[in-house]
C-alpha cells in the first residue's frame, strides 16, 4: 500500500514540474504574435501523455494554460484555448502513452497541428477578436507549417528517449 501512495506522490510532483514547464516554456520561451504562436510548449504535455497517460496530459495542458494566463498573460484569457490544450493533452495520451510508433507520432502531431491548432485555435481567435476566419486560417497556416515538421521530429526524439530510459529502468 504505501508503495502505490509514494507512486501517486511521485507522479503528482512529476505532473506538477511538468505543469510549471509548460507554463515557463509557453509564456517566456516562445515567439507569439496575436494570431500566431511558435513554441515548444507542447513537449511537457507530451511527456505527461508518455509517462502517466490522456487524462494527467490534458490536465497538465489545461492547467498550464488556465494558470499560465492567469499569472502571465499575454492577451485576454478566453476558456476555448484551455479546451484545446486538454484535448491537446488527451490527444497525446491517447496515441503516445502505450505505443509510440511512426505512425502514432505523426497522427499525433497532424491532428493537433492541422485541427486542434490550426482549425479549432483560429475559431477562437475568430470570437475574441471578432476577426473573420478565412484570413486567419491562412496566416496561421504559416505557424501549422513550421510547428508540424518540429512536432514531428521533437516528439520522436522523445518517444525513443523515454522508450531507451524505460528498458533501462526495468533491467
């Protein structure tokens, strides 16, 4: 029993420094302009989707975001960026926390950059801004098309990490 409660510490301290990681990597470490965001900050919330699953990843990207722009902000908080960061998180979890192919990776990272960033992010900044959709979608498609191949790569350097650390650990 009390090895499952030093478990349970231990990954709340893990999801809680990823927590602040995503939160230092997304407000400090990033090149933002109002419509567009090149960051790396999605690397905490996949680790999280490795490492403990869909359900900490979306909680540590939903708390990242929501907590992140409470303390830093960088524009107007609005909960629609928080919705996609925990589905973000989910979205990790589900295709990286068991299997971490090529194909589970690049599925990953499509999804999240072309709809969760690139169609469900420039929807809403659509509604706060009150900009149309069409023009947004078109330059943020500049940012789809940098953070793709980054995601792709990034997150395969760290699926082959944490699988070479895993066997390690478990000899």
């Amino acid at each position: 029993m009390k090895k499952t409660r030093i478990q349970n510490i231990q990954t709340l301290a893990l999801l809680g420094m990823l927590t602040a990681i995503e939160i230092v990597l997304s407000r400090f470490c990033s090149i933002s302009a109002w419509n567009v965001k090149i960051s790396l900050s999605f690397l905490p919330v996949a680790a999280a989707a490795m490492l403990c699953g869909a359900a900490p990843a979306a909680a540590v990207a939903a708390l990242g975001d929501f907590v992140g722009a409470i303390l830093f902000p960088i524009g107007a908080y609005f909960p629609g960026f928080t919705l996609t960061a925990a589905l973000t998180g989910a979205l990790f979890g589900l295709l990286l926390h068991q299997k971490r192919t090529p194909a589970r990776i690049a599925a990953a990272a499509a999804v999240n950059q072309l709809v969760l960033s690139l169609m469900l992010n420039t929807l809403w900044i659509s509604i706060l801004y009150g900009s149309p959709y069409g023009p947004l979608f078109l330059t943020r498609s500049v940012q789809t098309l940098v953070m793709l191949p980054v995601q792709l790569v990034t997150l395969g350097i760290m699926a082959r990490v944490l699988d070479r650390c895993g066997k390690r650990a478990a000899a």
